[in-house]
C-alpha cells in the first residue's frame, strides 16, 4: 500500500510540474528557434510512427497511368512547389520561413519505397501534418486527385527543371478547375 501512495505522489507532483512549465510559457514556440534535440526527437518519432500507423492499411492503386502523372504534376505545381520545391531548386523563401522544414520532394527519398511509401505519402497529403503547415487536402480533394499527386511525387526526383515545366503545366481550359 505504501508503495502505491509513493508512485501517486510522484504521478501527481511530476503531473503539476509539467502542467507548470506547460502554463509557464518558458519554451520558446517560434519557427524561428529550433526544438531541443529531445523535443525534435519525441516530435519527429511520434510523426513518423504516426504515419506509419495510420497508412498501414491503405491500398495503393496502380500508379503508372501517364494521366495521373500530369494531372498530379499540375497540382503539385500549383499547391506544393513554393514548401517542397521544383527540381533545381534547393530552397525557397517558404520553405525557409517553417519549422520544421518541409522535406524537399525532388530529391529520392531514402527511408522509403514502393508500396510504404506512396500509401504514407497519400495519407500525409489527405490528413495533413498538425502544427507543421502541411494542410489536409482531403477535405477539398477527391482520393483520386491525391493519388495523382503521389504518382507525379514518384517520378519527381528523377525530372529535370525543364521536364518538370513541361509535366507540371496546366491547360488554361483547366486552370481554376474544381475536383
């Protein structure tokens, strides 16, 4: 009994002390000052582990229809490109302004591939990333749309810039289209 009225006090002051910094307001929110690396390391542990929880049941169609990859191109370009770039370009005033910094998409990814891959990237684009500026499309996209924005996002680290220009352009009987 003695034991389990010693772990609640130390649940209850380590709870007030945590509460106490959270109420603080002692930690610096800014973009523009970084996390502690233990900080960073829950954060970018629970959103990868996260992802992969949430993505592990999607079933990825087909993605080699040429249409897809202008389609998904087009809204790449449109919505995308100023966080995660165009081929050529290693940074731009938005991607420098968040923290944390978007991953620039034309490079290869190293950590995944294949079937993982895409499925995390369909969920990320549907969803979004809390408190990342990375908005949740599925909410003004269909999936088929999104599934044209991961087929394109699987051929962009190979495009060159002028490829890419080519890929990503719009008809102007499309441009402000609604899906």
């Amino acid at each position: 009994m003695q034991l389990l009225k010693s772990i609640l006090i130390v649940l209850v002051v380590v709870g007030a002390a945590g509460l106490g910094f959270i109420y603080s307001g002692v930690y610096p929110i800014g973009a523009d000052d970084h996390h502690t690396r233990v900080v960073h390391w829950a954060l970018e542990t629970l959103r990868e582990q996260s992802i992969a929880r949430s993505s592990r049941d999607i079933q990825v169609p087909p993605l080699d229809d040429p249409g897809l990859l202008l389609s998904g191109g087009a809204d790449y370009n449109e919505m995308c490109a100023r966080c995660h770039l165009k081929p050529g370009k290693s940074e731009s005033d938005f991607s420098l302004g968040l923290y944390p910094s978007p991953p620039n998409l034309t490079v290869a990814d190293e950590d995944g591939n294949g079937d993982d891959l895409a499925a995390e990237r369909f969920w990320i684009i549907k969803h979004g990333i809390k408190a990342s500026g990375m908005p949740a499309w599925g909410a003004t996209h269909s999936d088929e749309r999104i599934w044209a924005m991961v087929a394109f996002l699987s051929r962009l680290p190979d495009m060159t810039p002028l490829q890419y220009q080519i890929v990503t352009a719009r008809p102007e009987a499309d441009a402000g289209h609604a899906h």
